[in-house]
C-alpha cells in the first residue's frame, strides 16, 4: 500500500484488546501512514471492565481512571469516531453507522458509513439474560460504566434514605441479592461489605452494618464453578468470614419488583437485584452479512482469528469464539485472553500489509484471580496445561493488581504507567475510600 492509499484497519469496539490493538497498531504503523486505523465505538472513554464491579460499589472512581478515546487516538496515531455499527456489507467492504443523538434525543451525527480493507469485530459482551421473566425490567447489570454508575446512585440513594426515614426499615430494603457466582459475582459481594461498613464511618449512622444483608443466588452446586474446587471452597469460606449469603443449587426463574424467585420457589427479597450470571456477544452479530455464529451471538473464528465466511473480518475478545485445541475447549471470556489476541492481531495486521502468512493464536492461560477487596484474593497461576500453583492472600493480591498494570502499560507505555500509579497513590491519601456523589 502506498502513502496515497495506505492499507484501513478498522478496528469496532474499544474495549481492553480493541483500543489495545489501535494503540499500539497507531504507533506502529499510523505515523508512518503505512496503514490507516480507525477505532469506532459508541462511547466517549474507555474504562477496564473487569474494575466495573468496583465502579458499582464506588470504591473506584471512574472519571479518574478512564481513558478518552479521542486525546488517545491523537497521542497514539489512530482514528477514533464516535458511533454504534448496526450493518455490514461484506462484498463492497462498508460498516454502516446508526446515527448518534444526544440525550435529548437530537441527532448530532448522521448515518456515516466506513469502507475499510480489514475488519476487527472487537465489540465485546452483555450480560445473557436468558429470557428469564423480570430480569431485564427489575435487574440492574454492569456492563458498561454508565449501568455501574447507576447502580452506585441507587445504592447509595436507598442507604440515604433508610438513614432518615422514621418509621421502621422493610424486609430486604437494604439488601442486595446477586444472580450469579462467578468472579462478578463474587467481587461485587465483597466490594459492597465493605461499602456498608464505610457508609456508617461517614456518617449513615443510623444504619446498623448488621441490618445490611449482601446474596449471591448461583444454579451450580459451588461458586466459581469454572475454577478448581480447592479454589471455589477458599472463596466461599472467605464469604462466610463476611457473613454474606451464599446460595448454591438454587436457579432464578423469575424476578419480580422487590424479590428474586429460584425455582423450589425460594422468595429472596431485595432493593437492588444484579444480574451477573453469564454473558453473550450483541445481538446484530447474529444477522451481520452472513458471518457464521454460535448460541450466544459469538462470531466464529479459526485459528487465525479470522471468520469463518470472511478472510477480511477479524473477531476477538468476547465477541468470538476461538478453539483452544489442546484443552478440547474454547477460548474463555477473559481479560487476558482479549490482551493475547491484540497481541496476535499485531502480528497479523504486519503480515497482512507485508503480504506474509499469518501467525497463529495459541492461548496461554495463565490461571484465574477472584480479588474479595481488601479481606482476600484467590486464584491459580499457570492454568491447566501446565499444572496450577495455588495462591491466596496478599501475593494473589498483587498479581491481580498486576493484571490492570499489564493493560495501562499496552496503552500508555512504562513512564505515564508509572506516573499513573503515582498520581493514584497521592489521591488515595485525600480522597475518601468511597465515592459519595
């Protein structure tokens, strides 16, 4: 490709391995004008949503930790247009973008369309709610920064409010009942006892911690079943050091307004439902040109990351399903297996603009932590291929801290990464452990 007619990536969705991969594609190749990458998401900035659960609970601050896609495209020699795909049109190589409106309801940008050479479908997941009656009327979700934000509003607004009403509180008025123990799940729970004894230090003193109950409902038979029993035993003894319910073998079939109902017909009343218990790709990736998908929207790839239909369109992160041949498996929804597929997708984009074979993705795991805030972290290292190493305590705590560092550095390189941490650190000397506003 010449200067003229450089080579366009356009990478949809900006979430951990798709601004990961326009960052680094932009300092490898944009500057240079050897390719042309473009990044289209619907929001404005970025944050990490594995730290979604701590937005919620309002020990992390999102304005102080998100990344704006457009100072991060000019620093970094990409393109970032603000926008939500709804169509494709594989044969003239077109992405079609729905219009953009304000939260009047204006329209501030029309339908645009985008032509591009290659596709990287990066548009991560939502929450599956499985048709189950209620969840998506009376459950809140965290899949992006604005639903955790909610969640923290209303958290704080029905503690406000129980600690100046006269009369006494309600059964379930302060409780919050979890659909799914996964590590959302499971982080979430230990993030809001902790939030509850905060509340009563700055000054919601009418509430006892003990009239604040925290359930985690789960259909399988052991939290965090998808990690090792030994791992799943040690989480759940630390839930029980923080006195929060855990009820297992019990499966949601019904949410109403003030309760959650599993299906022995257990009544769990509570004011905030989360719903956490799977996820799935967007919906119009089921209908998108004929690209081939699987049960849960996901777009089906081989080997090479590419689509199965199309050599031009790319999927990663939660959006594709990927095999992982030596476990007989696919790859998981994961952080980390987003950040390798960037990695991947790096080389790829080279060798496609070199007219070289492309590399092939080998998952590596490298284990899973569940971080329970400041009481515990659990967690594996080295995964299954190679036999786990167990941890627990502070060291996990550390390695899963590390796991943020690892993406901050993919974005901003070793100095500002560590002028971040830095800053951070200060702030955490003055600013309050939680978020009251």
């Amino acid at each position: 490709m010449s200067e003229n007619n450089p080579h366009h990536i356009v990478i949809v969705g900006g979430g951990a391995g798709g601004l990961e991969l326009a960052t680094r594609l932009g300092k490898k190749f944009g500057k240079s004008k050897i390719a042309r990458i473009t990044l289209l998401d619907l929001n404005r900035t970025h944050i990490w949503k594995p730290l979604l659960h701590e937005v919620a609970a309002g020990t992390f601050d999102s304005y102080e930790n998100q990344v704006e896609y457009m100072p991060q495209a000019k620093a970094n020699n990409f393109e970032y247009r603000l926008g939500r795909m709804y169509k494709l049109d594989r044969k003239n190589k077109i992405v079609f973008v729905a219009p953009t409106s304000n939260d009047k309801g204006e329209e501030i940008i029309p339908e645009r369309q985008f032509d591009y050479d290659t596709l990287v479908m990066a548009v991560g997941s939502v929450s599956n709610d499985f048709n189950i009656e209620g969840v998506r009327e009376h459950c809140m979700f965290l899949d992006t920064k604005q639903q955790a934000q909610s969640f923290q509003n209303k958290l704080l607004e029905i503690y406000i409010k129980a600690n100046t009403q006269a009369t006494p509180l309600q059964p379930g008025q302060l409780d919050v009942v979890i659909a799914g123990a996964g590590a959302t799940g499971i982080e979430l729970s230990a993030q809001l006892h902790k939030v509850s004894r905060l509340f009563t230090s700055y000054g919601l003193d009418q509430i006892s911690p003990s009239q604040i109950k925290i359930h985690i409902v789960d259909a399988a038979d052991r939290i965090l079943s998808a990690l090792p029993p030994k791992l799943s035993a040690a989480a759940h003894a630390e839930l029980k050091k923080l006195d929060i319910d855990v009820i297992t073998n019990e499966r949601v079939v019904k949410v109403d307004k003030d309760k959650l109902i599993t299906h022995t017909g257990r009544e769990i009343p509570a004011a905030i439902k989360v719903w956490a218990a799977g996820i799935k790709a967007p919906e119009f990736l089921n209908d998108l040109e004929g690209l081939e998908t699987n049960h849960l929207n996901q777009l089906v790839v081989n080997q090479t990351l590419q689509t199965t239909e199309d050599e031009n369109i790319f999927a990663m992160g939660d959006c594709a399903q990927c095999e992982w041949p030596e476990m007989n498996s696919y790859v998981p929804p994961r952080a980390q297996s987003a950040h390798q597929q960037a990695s991947l997708l790096l080389k790829t984009m080279s060798a496609i603009i070199n007219k070289k074979p492309l590399p092939v993705f080998k998952y590596k795991d490298y284990g899973s932590l569940v971080s329970l805030g400041k009481y515990s972290t659990v967690g594996n290292l080295m995964g299954n291929l190679t036999g786990s190493i167990m941890l627990e305590g502070f060291f996990a705590r550390i390695v899963y801290l590390s796991l943020y560092k690892m993406h901050q550095l993919a974005l901003f390189g070793f100095y500002r990464t560590m002028m971040l941490s830095l800053a951070h650190a200060l702030r955490s000397t003055v600013d309050p452990k939680i978020k009251l506003h």
